[in-house]
C-alpha cells in the first residue's frame, strides 16, 4: 500500500524546480499533467474520473444509497512560484489514500464519496484565487475573467482553452449536490509542533482587512537640508509601521498585522523621499475584534501622520470576513481524535482554503497536521511522514461516519 510520504514526492516531480521546490501554476503543462497522472491513478484505485469545464478534477466512489448528494474532500493542485511539495498537494494525495483505504476495508459507501483536485487557490498566475472553488459554488463567472492576463500578457481564457478547458468542453459547470466538504491541510505555521500536536481542528478561518497606506512628504536634497527641516516620508512611514506593530502586539493574540510591501519614492540614493507607499495586512478570526483593530491601526497611522506634520491617505482594498467551519463536523473530528488517542487543538487558520469558499454553501471542515518550522510556500515545506499518516486517520474515520 502506497504510504502518503511517497504520493507527495510522486506529485512533486510534476512542475519540479532545481532547488527540491515545485512551480505548478494554473493550465501550465505542469499543471495538466499533474491533473492527467491523478486521474490515472484514481482510475487504477477503481474510481470514476470526471472534470467540469473549469478544470477540476474528480475521482468518484458511488454509494448504493440513491442519495444524489455527495460528500467531497481535497484541496488545490497549482502551487505558488517556487513554492513547497506539501500545501495543497497533502489534501489531494489524502483524499485518495482515505477513499482507497476505505474502499478495501468497507467495500461502496451508502453515500457518494469524491476526491477533488481543485484546479487553482493560490492566485500565483493569474491575479485571482479559488477560481476552482469558487467555480464549482457558482460564485466566480467566466464575464469576471475575461479580461485576466497574466504577466506574459496571455488572457485567462485562451490559458484555459489551450489546456483543454472552458465554456461546454466537459459539459460540467457549477455543482449543486454538495453537502459536506472537507479538507486536509498542512499548516503552515508553527503552532501544532510548538505544541507537539499531532492534528489541529479548524474552528474558523480568519478575517482579512488589506490597506494601502499612501505618506506625502517632501522630497529634498538629501545632503542640503537640515534634519529639523525635513518632511521624510520614510521616517514618518517608519514610526507609523513601529506603531501599528506595538498596538498589535497590545490586542495580543490572535490578532496579527503585517507591512508586507513598501515603495520610496523617488527612491534614490541622495534625495529625501518625498512619498511612501506601504501594505497593511490585518488578520483576525472574530469579525467584531477585526473591526475594532483595524480601526485602532488606521487611527495609529493617522496620529503618527499628524504629529509629524504629514499628510497620509489609506485606501481598504480587502475585506474578507471570518468564515466559521461546521460545529458538528469540529465535534466530530475531536471525537475522533479522542477515540484515537491523537494530540489535537481546536485552532483558527491564519490562512485562506478553499474551505472558506464552500463553508458558505454546505456543511466543511478542515484539518491541519504540523509544518515543520512553520515553513510554508518554500521548497523547506515539510511534515513527517507518520504525521502525514494521523491526518488520513482521522479523514477515513470521519468519512467513515458520515459514508458508511
């Protein structure tokens, strides 16, 4: 029986870059045939292999109940740029491994079981995430893509039509037989082995405000103008960024801020930076406690603007609200791992999943096993193998329940 270790590896060669990373964006031919060699595979463990017109694909274990609603499990095939072997690859290849198990031990489900490998939620190609997921929910629309290129300047659509996709080519559009979807995930942070967890249960997965911060100041000559003199867009930026990190740190837990890109301008060596343009990313998984700090954060910046006798204009341009998983799946999950005696903690993700999208429409849970370090999107992913094994664990004996 093929281990979980080995499937990740096996997937990995797919898009492989020279540093042990993987490179797999969407409708690339990485991408189709890492699609083409999971639908080989699901084929040769006796399930039924579809994909909508989107590009995601489906390997089907049909219940003898006559229910036309099923459950579905996986995650995301594409990667980011030089990204690991683990995120979103883990809960395909655990998705597979658990209806593979399953159908050997237990022989067809009461309830339809699928496996997905979504076609694309990381955004890396083209400036859009969980086109497969949302695709699927009926949320996202061909009219919305229409004018995406990517950097080389090719549209979304010819993308998609030269991988074999698009409007009618597999005649599957977006699904309405859903009812309960659940996915498997690396964690990508370091919390579940700080805490030598071996499974972390989703609760919610946490709320994002996403600003742009605009500081006008004065741009001089930096070897002429005296200090006192100065209006230094960096120094106001740089006091304003101090601040929002020491507030955050007063909210405390779980509450996270982050200035992730900055621009100077005119960003040279011997003049004054007349304006500095700078990201504030705010995460939180209560909507209220969201809400409250991100107000407290842009009130930070605008005291610091004052003060310094500068000018700061801030632009929201993301607002994503917390999304709640299910509480009798969580339940149940905890159950599981009680009964199986695995180390557990209920957990928010700091990250967004394909589980938010569908956490909307029917009934999704997530599951987390450890990342070593907390090291995530890079070639360094990694969780050990019987680590690997504790989430499948848990996923068949949830599926168990629920299918059987």
């Amino acid at each position: 029986m093929q281990m979980v270790e080995q499937w990740i590896q096996w997937l990995g060669s797919f898009g492989s870059d020279s540093d042990g990373g993987v490179t797999r964006l969407l409708y690339t031919p990485s991408w189709k045939e890492a699609q083409e060699a999971l639908k080989g595979e699901m084929e040769t463990l006796g399930l039924l292999t579809f994909y909508d017109d989107a590009g995601n694909l489906f390997g089907r274990l049909e219940g003898t109940g006559g229910e036309r609603s099923c459950i579905l499990t996986g995650s995301h095939v594409d990667t980011v740029k030089r990204g690991g072997k683990y995120d979103g690859a883990y809960g395909i290849v655990a998705a597979i491994t658990a209806l593979s198990r399953l159908r050997e031990r237990y022989g067809a489900p009461k309830k339809s079981i699928e496996t997905v490998a979504f076609c694309e939620e990381e955004g890396s190609r083209f400036p859009y995430n969980y086109w497969g997921s949302t695709f699927m929910t009926g949320t996202a629309s061909y009219t919305a893509m229409e004018q995406t290129r990517d950097q080389q300047g090719v549209s979304f659509m010819e993308a998609m039509a030269q991988a074999g996709f698009g409007p009618g080519t597999h005649g599957r559009g977006p699904r309405q037989d859903i009812d309960t979807f659940i996915e498997l995930h690396v964690e990508q942070g370091a919390i579940l082995e700080r805490e030598q967890r071996s499974i972390g249960i989703v609760e919610q997965i946490v709320g994002l405000h996403r600003y742009t911060v605009r500081v006008h100041g004065e741009a001089n000559h930096a070897g002429t103008t005296p200090m006192a003199y100065r209006k230094d867009a960096v120094r106001a930026a740089s006091a304003m960024i101090v601040d929002i990190m020491n507030e955050t740190e007063r909210f405390g837990a779980p509450l996270v801020a982050t200035v992730g890109q900055m621009e100077l301008v005119p960003n040279t060596p011997n003049v004054i930076p007349g304006e500095v343009i700078f990201t504030i990313d705010i995460r939180h998984p209560d909507a209220e406690a969201l809400k409250v700090a991100s107000e407290s954060l842009v009130a930070t910046v605008q005291r610091v603007a004052d003060c310094m006798g500068m000018q700061a204009d801030m632009e929201r341009w993301m607002n994503v609200a917390p999304i709640a998983m299910d509480k009798a799946l969580t339940d149940a999950i905890e159950e599981i791992c009680k009964q199986q005696g695995q180390s557990y903690r209920r957990m928010p993700s700091g990250a967004g999943h394909d589980a938010q999208i569908f956490a909307a429409h029917c009934r999704t849970a997530m599951v987390f096993v450890p990342s070593r370090g907390g090291i995530s999107h890079s070639p360094l992913e990694y969780t050990e193998p019987d680590q690997l094994e504790d989430g499948v664990r848990v996923l068949m004996d949830l599926l168990y329940r629920l299918a059987y």
